[in-house]
C-alpha cells in the first residue's frame, strides 16, 4: 500500500513523441501557402492535411469509392430558378491554426486570391492549380457571417466537386504578413505575404506545420483543437521527405529512416514482405495515359493510328512483369460496372495483328515508321514507373511500326508544361503527354480533357481536343442536376472518348505503398487521397 502511494505520488512518465516519416515520389515538397503544386500528391500531402475545403472526400473505407462530404460548409444548394447561383452554410466554431475565426470573408477572400487580379492577396502563383480546377466559378459573396453565395458563368452541377480543391488559408495570418512586408508596390508586398505565409502557414486542417526545410522535409503537427474531434491525429508528428527515386524509398524504408513510402520498387516486393513491412495498394480512380496532341500535323489526328496505339500494348504483360502486379489494365477511363463506363463499340484490348493492319492502312509498315514523341517524367505524384513503363511501350509500339521517342522532364516542370499544350515551346515538339490524372469526378476524370473550352490556358486539354459531340455532352452532364440522369449523360460521353480513341489507355494505379508493421489504423481508400488522422505507431 505505501508502494502504491508513492507511485501514485509521482509526475507520470512523459510518453514519447510519436512520428509518422514518409518517403514521397516527389522531388521537392509540395508548395505550403494553400494551394500546392506537385499534382495531386501536393494536395494529399501539403493540402488535405493543413488545410480544409468546402467540401471535402470521405476516406474512411477501402470498399466503397470516396464520395464528397461535407467540409468548411454543412449544407449547399443551387437556386431553383437561377442555376449559376449556389448558397453554402458554413460550419460554426471553426478556427484557423492562428486563433482567427473561419467564416463567410475568410471563404470570399480565398476565392478572390484566385480569381480577382485586383485584390491585395491575389497570387498568380496559385491560379494554374486552382482556377483551372473550378473553371465556371466567377465569384463569391458574404450572405452573413454563415453563409456565402457563389456564382459560375454557366450552370454548372459539378461545383460542390470541385471546390474540395479550393483550400481556405488564413486571411489575418496572410494580413499580418503583408503589413510588415517590405516591397517597391502592391503587388511585391503581396508576393513577400505569400513567401512568408509558406514558411509559417495556417490553414483548418488537422495538421499544422512546425518545421520546413525547401527541397529536404516539411514536418507537421497534430492540431489539437481541429474542429472533427474524431480526425483528430493520432501521431504527434509527420514528417514529408522527398525521395523521387524507387530503389532510394525502398532503401530507406528498410533501413529504418522512413516508415512509409509511397509507390515501393517492384522488384523489391519480395524483400520489402519477407522483412515484415506492410504492402497496401487498392484500385483507385486514377489513369496513366498517354493524351494525344490534335493539333494541325499531329501524326495522332488518324484515328487508326490513335487505335492502332491502343491494340498494340500487352497490359497483362506490363502488370505481371515490370510492376509485379501493381496496375490494373485501363481499357478507357472507366472499367466495367462503373456508372460512368457506358457502352463503348471500341474494344481496347492487345491485338498486335489488328493494330498492325490499321497502320498499314494509314500507310506505315516495317520500312516506314511513323514517329511520334512523347513527353514524360523521371519520377512524380502518381508517375508509377514513367522511364521504364515508356520504355516498355516504345518497345511494345516499334512492333507496330512505331519510332517512339522520349522527352524525359522533371515531374513539376511536366505538370506545369500540361497547363500550357501541346502548341507552347514547352512540348519540345512532343505530340503527346505522359501526365497521370485523377478520375474521382466527372470534371477531373473527363470535362477537363475533351471539352474545346478547356484548352490552355484555362485547364489541361492539352492536345488541343475540339470534337463537337464532346461538348454537347458535356454541356448535358453539366446542365444536369438529377444525379442520375447526369450519371447517364456521363457514361454516353465516356463511351465517345473511348470510341474516338481520345487517350492511349495504359493503366489503373492501385496507389503502392509500404510501412512499418508499427503502423496501425490506416485505411487504403478507393482514392487518389489517404486520411493520415487514424494512424497510429505502436511501440
């Protein structure tokens, strides 16, 4: 009994600091102030977790597809009898990292930083990935304190998607920021705000930033007081490295100075089981194509050619051989039993006699090669395995009397250069792009590619597509706000792109990932994104 007493006498022992590190494919971290670049791995690691969006993806099963959920607003509906116009509620009692409260001017101000040249906090730096993602949205304005308006140039049912892309950044951080930045004008103050901002950002999010280093690690901290008790983190620390190169992850996480990576060497698969890691991978919405340049010229503009492509390439051959099984065959964007598939009449499958009897009719054979170029990446957010996957097809396609060539690139500078097409400089002379995409929803997954308005530099049809069927279907699935007659108007477009051979259709990521067997609670969802809040480090 006095053992007892005195225990219970003395100060508790200090648990020690858990700490999640991960190995990402990027090759610098994510851009910081709000809006990150990197692709969709800058929004899953220095966006969903810093920060919170409107409306935002449920990522707590590995069965069901992701779906759209409340976020920063509860509620939102469009006008009945003005279908540009959207009310959103916002959700009460949240604040910022800074102390500041979230509400209507805080959602107004992080639209214009965006959208409206002549705002103080205005950042062209942050418009490419943002604007471009929310394309129709004009404006927003303060109802009251709650609630907000905002406004599109055209009806458009897909809003509530996209703006789980716009990040709310905190206007009084950024203000104090901009108060005490020196600059000649305007305009470099606010370029000084946002330099600062990214060193010491505040967002909504469940993480906070502690620590960053450019190029090196970015360290995050759980947010106490995030306003979804129930997302609260459960590590004390996560810490982003950039480790753009396979073996080099693979490496690290078996030595011990990471216990995460992302996308692990295939060929290190067995090792990486036998030593006790955890290998999680799941089908996710997300494409690896090659998109066509339709450009006046482009070799692509044959739609034999454009299937001849698509007959020539042994998925099950890439799967079971280079990656080991990590990939699942693409034969358009959507497979089978998805509602947005539809019925498309051209079956991409391998067929090497019959993509060789279509460029034979477009006039190639074994003594006239057809050359085409193709932009990729050495690494990136989502890449796979470009270098030696564009190996494989260059092998696969020279079968079909193909000269393919490669223009390898950084990963941010080709993600950059598919904001710009296929006409700028930046394409180097390529007449097709190896830039992975996001297919979560109709305007990711579809719009941004095939519609002629979506040609840069509003968003990413970088090759120039301008086929008048695919705008009048997705003027329908825009138009249409029953969900289940927008689903149809989907598919029938879907069904287009497939038939028309718009994509060199390759391959489904399944999103690899390896871990430590300390690593408890984390859920592989059937998305691009992952919630890293339930994850726990066991001793």
């Amino acid at each position: 009994m006095l053992a007892l007493a005195i225990a219970a006498g003395m100060p508790a022992i200090a648990r020690a600091e858990t700490v999640l590190r991960i190995g990402m494919t990027a090759a610098d971290i994510p851009r910081t102030l709000g809006q990150p670049d990197q692709g969709f791995e800058g929004n899953r690691f220095t966006g969903l977790t810093m920060y919170d969006a409107l409306t935002m993806w449920d990522l707590s099963s590995s069965d069901k597809a992701s779906a759209m959920i409340p976020g920063l607003a509860t509620e939102w509906k469009v006008d009945d009898s003005d279908k540009t116009k959207w009310v959103f509620k916002l959700r009460p009692g949240v604040a910022f990292h800074d102390g500041s409260p979230f509400n209507a001017d805080a959602v107004v101000w992080n639209v214009d930083k965006v959208l409206k040249q002549a705002a103080p906090q205005y950042d062209a730096s942050q418009v490419g990935v943002t604007a471009s993602r929310m394309p129709t949205l004009v404006s927003a304005r303060k109802i009251d304190d709650m609630t907000v308006e905002l406004t599109t140039k055209e009806p458009d049912s897909f809003l509530p998607i996209n703006l789980t892309n716009l990040f709310m950044a905190s206007p009084t951080k950024w203000q104090q920021f901009y108060d005490k930045a020196e600059g000649a004008d305007a305009k470099a103050k606010s370029q000084a705000a946002w330099a600062a901002f990214a060193k010491d950002a505040s967002g909504t999010g469940p993480w906070k930033m502690s620590s960053f280093t450019p190029r090196e690690r970015l360290e995050l901290v759980k947010n106490e007081n995030y306003w979804d008790k129930a997302r609260v983190p459960k590590v004390d620390k996560m810490v982003l490295l950039p480790m753009p190169e396979a073996n080099a992850r693979t490496a690290a996480l078996l030595s011990g100075q990471v216990n995460w990576i992302e996308a692990p060497a295939p060929d290190a698969l067995p090792e990486i089981k036998q030593r006790g890691f955890t290998l999680y991978s799941n089908e996710e919405p997300h494409v690896w194509p090659w998109q066509f340049s339709r450009v006046e010229g482009s070799p692509w503009n044959d739609i034999r050619v454009r299937k001849a492509a698509n007959l020539c390439i042994d998925r099950e051959g890439l799967r079971d051989g280079l990656l080991a099984g990590l990939m699942v065959p693409a034969t358009g964007t959507f497979e089978p039993g998805h509602p947005w598939r539809g019925n498309p009449t051209f079956q991409i499958k391998y067929d090497k006699p019959a993509a060789q009897k279509l460029m034979q009719e477009a006039g190639f054979g074994p003594n006239k090669k057809l050359t085409v170029k193709i932009q990729t990446s050495a690494s990136g957010s989502g890449q796979m395995l470009p270098l030696p996957m564009n190996e494989y097809l260059q092998q696969a396609l020279a079968e079909c009397y193909f000269d393919v060539q490669l223009d390898v690139i950084e990963w941010n500078t080709l993600f950059t250069n598919w904001r710009r097409g296929a006409k700028d400089p930046s394409a180097n002379g390529s007449n097709a792009t190896n830039v992975t995409y996001a297919a979560m929803d109709p305007f990711f997954a579809l719009v941004r590619f095939l519609q002629s308005g979506m040609a840069p530099p509003v968003s990413n049809n970088w090759g120039f597509n301008n086929n008048p069927k695919f705008d009048e279907l997705v003027k329908k699935a825009r138009q249409t706000f029953d969900p289940a007659a927008r689903d149809a108007a989907l598919a029938e477009l879907h069904a287009a792109s497939v038939d028309d051979a718009a994509f060199l259709y390759v391959a489904h990521d399944v999103a690899p990932r390896a871990m430590s067997p300390k690593i408890k609670g984390f859920v592989q969802p059937k998305s691009w994104f992952v919630d890293f809040s339930p994850v726990s480090i066991v001793p």
